[in-house]
C-alpha cells in the first residue's frame, strides 16, 4: 500500500562550520530524542533525496520510524512502533523493520523510501525474534537475517527467505551477541559477523557486558552459514576491534577501526590488515556507495572527518559538538549520503538528540582524494 504521509517542518539552518564552510542543518527539532539509526549504514534512498530516522520521547524503545526529505527539509512519521534496527539493501530504496501486530505478533515490513510503499513481507510467529534485532538483507530482497540467543553464551543467526516465506536457524557461534551481521551488498555471498569474545549479558539478559583481555574480532561466513573465515584483526593480529565495521561499496573489503586508534582495510583471505589512517580517537565509521571515501568520528570531541580509502589523507568536515556520552543517540553516528552531497550525523548540543546534515562543499572531495586543502 502507498502510505499518506504528514509532512512537517522542522529544520532549522545552524549556519556554516569553521573548518571547511559545510554547511549545517538541524533536520529534527522536535521536542523528542531524534538520531539517524544505529549500525554502519546509509539509510536513505538511492539518490540521496530522502533519509530515515527514529525518534522516541526518551530516546529508548519503543522508538518510531521517520522519513526526512532532505530537498524540503521536512519530516514524516511512517511507522508509530518498531523493533531494534532496521536494515537497507546499498544500493536499493527499501527499507526493513521488524513491527509489532496485533496478538502479540511481529511482522517485518518493507517500505520504500522514494515511492512511500509498504508492505508486510512476513509474520514471524514461531521464529525467534530477539527483542533488540540487528539485522541485515541480502542485496537480491530474498533473504532476512537477524540475530538470537539460542542458550548461555552460544548465539545464533536466523534467515527468513522472503521469495519461500520460510525461516530457518542457520549459523550459530560462542560469544556472538552483538553479531551486527551485514550482507555484502554487490554479490551477497557472503555475511560479516562481529565476534565479541568474551562476552557476556548481566543475569537478566539486557545489558552487554564485555570482560577479559581477548576483545573482539570480526568472521565471515557464507550466506548458508558455514564457510567460516575470521579476518586478521583484533588479537593476536591487531588490537581488538571496536565493534564498528562496514563493507566498502563492491571492493569486497571491510573497513573498521580498531582500539589503538587505527583504521583498517581487510578482505577474506588477506594474510593482514593494511592501516589506512592512524592516530585520531575514531571510533564510528561508514563507507560512501562508491567506495570511495571513509567518514569517521574522533571520539574525544565529536569532530567529522572525510577521508580516501585509497591514500589515507583526509580532512575535517564539521564539529558535530556531540557530547559522545552514554546514550546512542549522543553518538555521531555519520555516514554519507548515496550522491556524496551530505553527511548525515547525530548531536545532543542543543539538550536533545536530534539529526543533523553536513553539506559537503564543491571541491571537498576532490581536496581529500588529491590529498591538500
């Protein structure tokens, strides 16, 4: 069904940062907690018209789900109740969220971010949906992949084949509770699983809690769940993994950041990681559509920065003035929009966490890969 939307206005322009003249809005104004999603994705459409986001009165579930026009400047809401994190296909419109129905039931639902169509594509019942999903969808739309605990420490990752309207319980590993699981968006035979080991949940099952001196590493499996490789990072390779990851465009390689404030370019089957940048605090990191470019936070002052993935040079975009506390949505979080115009990013400078864009200055881009101002 095509959805009828309430358009709304809400941004309001913050002016131009110092460090290279971006220009900055604030997309979400409202009196609620605001912030542009969890997990190293772009969640927008194709051709970086429109985004979406989540907003809660405490920026806690249950959250809704929001669409802003970035042509306009407005925002919409497109569903009142989700469930953890919803997911996108790169290099596609579509967006999937798991929702609550009627009877105690969930449902994962499609929509699509630039014709506002949305559909139930299926009903969980007996699957065991987590109450926090962190999911991810196969480039083809046919396959749906969340996590679970299946007992202890040992987790497991579930696959809903859309096309047959089957699931199946298809890979399961110790220490995977936060498995953040991403399809690799051009072939789609390959999954990229976050393994933290050591980890552990407190006695009611809520809140992670990482210990020991291992720290975490990263695997691939294949779309069947076997074929596991695990990727030179983290001990005995490199210093653990921050638990921020993504695959570049259709490189088939993975960039991540790692606890000695490195950022790393790994594939499967590489003997070692090569360092792309070290020697800021980053921690968050995306990767434009292209492959072309990294977007980091430095941790320690919320300050954005665009770099090449090919030389390394890079350049400050904005200051976010997140205050990088506790709660997600006091994260930056930024990421890059599909056509390279914006980055979009998270602040709690005004008291609320709310959404934020960056516009990417003309010759930007072409500086960072040139490697001057």
């Amino acid at each position: 069904m095509k959805l009828s939307l309430h358009w709304q206005p809400e941004a309001i322009h913050r002016g131009t940062d110092r460090s290279v003249g971006a220009k900055l809005v604030q997309l979400t104004s409202a009196a609620a907690i605001s912030h542009d999603i969890y997990c190293e994705e772009r969640y927008g459409t194709t051709d970086g018209s429109r985004i979406a986001f989540l907003r809660s009165p405490t920026g806690s579930p249950p959250e809704a789900l929001w669409v802003c026009d970035l042509r306009t400047r407005e925002s919409a809401c497109l569903a009142p109740g989700m469930i953890g994190c919803p997911t996108s296909p790169l290099y596609r419109d579509t967006l999937y969220f798991q929702r609550p129905a009627g009877g105690g039931e969930k449902v994962l639902t499609r929509v699509n971010l630039k014709t506002m169509e949305q559909d139930d594509v299926f009903t969980f019942r007996d699957c065991p949906t987590w109450r926090w999903p962190v999911s991810t969808i196969s480039p083809d739309e046919r396959y749906y992949v969340a996590n679970y605990r299946v007992r202890d420490e040992i987790y497991g990752l579930y696959r809903v084949d859309l096309q047959r309207g089957t699931w199946e319980l298809f890979h399961e590993h110790a220490d995977i509770c936060n498995p953040h699981p991403q399809f690799e968006p051009s072939k789609g035979q390959d999954i990229l699983v976050q393994h933290n080991r050591d980890c552990h949940l407190d006695p009611d099952g809520n809140i992670i809690v990482l210990v020991g001196e291992i720290g975490a590493t990263l695997y691939v499996i294949d779309r069947d769940g076997g074929n596991l490789r695990t990727l030179p990072v983290g001990k005995p390779h490199t210093t653990p993994v921050t638990g921020h990851e993504c695959w570049v465009g259709n490189t088939g390689k993975v960039i991540l950041t790692a606890c000695n404030r490195d950022i790393l370019l790994v594939a499967p089957g590489d003997a070692r990681a090569r360092c792309v940048f070290r020697g800021l605090n980053f921690g968050h990191i995306a990767a434009s559509d292209d492959g072309r470019f990294f977007i980091s936070d430095d941790f320690s002052n919320g300050r954005l920065y665009v770099g090449s993935i090919a030389s390394g040079h890079l350049l400050p975009l904005c200051d976010t003035q997140a205050s990088c506390a506790m709660p997600q949505y006091s994260h930056a979080h930024a990421y890059m929009t599909s056509d390279n115009s914006h980055v979009i990013f998270n602040s709690d400078h005004t008291g609320l966490g709310q959404v934020w864009a960056a516009e990417i200055p003309d010759g930007f881009l072409d500086a960072v890969e040139k490697g001057h101002e």
